[in-house]
C-alpha cells in the first residue's frame, strides 16, 4: 500500500516503512505525528484519488532526526565588472519513517 501526502507544500510518495526527509517541523526525536493532507491512496492496480484530499485517510510517522543538509553555494558573477558575490545556505530538515497508512 501506498499514499500521495502533501507535507510542507510538497507532495510525496511514500509507503510503510520508507524513511524521507521532509521540510523542518517542530518535534522531539522519537515523537510521532499524523498527516490527514492525503492526496491518493493506492494497493497494487487500484487508486484512489481525492478530491482535494481522501476523506478519512491518515499517514502516521515518526520523527527519526532533525538536521541540516548539505551546503549550497549561491554565486552572482558578473564578468570583466569585478562583481563576486558568494553565499552559502544549508536547510533544515526533518528525516521521518512512515509506521501506518490508513485509507
């Protein structure tokens, strides 16, 4: 079995089991929480789409880690004017496990 969630503005796929790094979301490791934003839930060949979401359908997960990743470099450059300008960024993130899926 298989859902869509939309978490964070962003749409996944996930099943029971997968581990996934979402946008940052305040929680203890260890803690667990609900998604009631589910988009479609699938088994095999059948689909169930909502519309917006699947009325009654849940995803549970458990926080696993809160991180950041990697550093991304951000540079302007503007040729023969001598204009560098370089930033760096790296976003936080929360890594979840998915424990149910209820449709």
């Amino acid at each position: 079995m298989y859902a869509v969630v939309r978490i964070g503005g962003r749409q996944y796929r996930v099943q029971k089991g997968s581990i996934f790094n979402i946008e940052r979301i305040e929680g203890e490791k260890g803690s667990s929480l609900t998604v009631d934003d589910v988009l479609a839930v699938g088994e095999g060949e059948s689909l169930k789409v909502g519309e917006p979401t699947v009325a009654g359908a849940n995803v549970g997960l458990e926080i696993l880690e809160q991180g950041r990743a990697k550093k991304i470099l951000v540079l302007k450059f503007k040729r023969r004017k001598n204009y560098k300008r370089l930033k760096g960024h790296r976003q936080y993130f929360t890594r979840v496990r998915v424990t149910s899926i209820d449709a």
